[in-house]
C-alpha cells in the first residue's frame, strides 16, 4: 500500500507544478516623490495580468 500512495501525492505534486507555471514574479521599480529614491514593489500575479500590472491598472 505504501507505494500507491506515494505514486498518488507525485501526481498531485506534479499537478500543483503545472498550475504554478502560470504564477509569475513581477518587480517594478517606484520612486518615491519625496526623495527621488527608487523602491521596488514585488507581487506574484497570473500571466495573464502582468501587462495589467505594469501598466498601473
């Protein structure tokens, strides 16, 4: 029994791998107003949004 159940939690790893490829990690620079200085904002978003994102929307 031991093996099935380990073949089980590899396909479900191997489906929460799938669904993270469509994940991306987005870093946009900001510069603050009062003193010139860039920060920088990260944010995890669907690739499906990420034009969206850095577009300011």
């Amino acid at each position: 029994m031991a093996k099935a159940a380990s073949k089980n939690a590899k396909v479900k790893d191997a489906k929460a791998a799938a669904e993270a490829k469509n994940w991306t990690k987005v870093i946009r620079a900001v510069r603050s107003s009062k003193s010139g200085a860039y920060t920088f904002k990260e944010v995890i978003v669907h690739k499906d949004k990420v034009k969206d994102f850095l577009a300011g929307k």
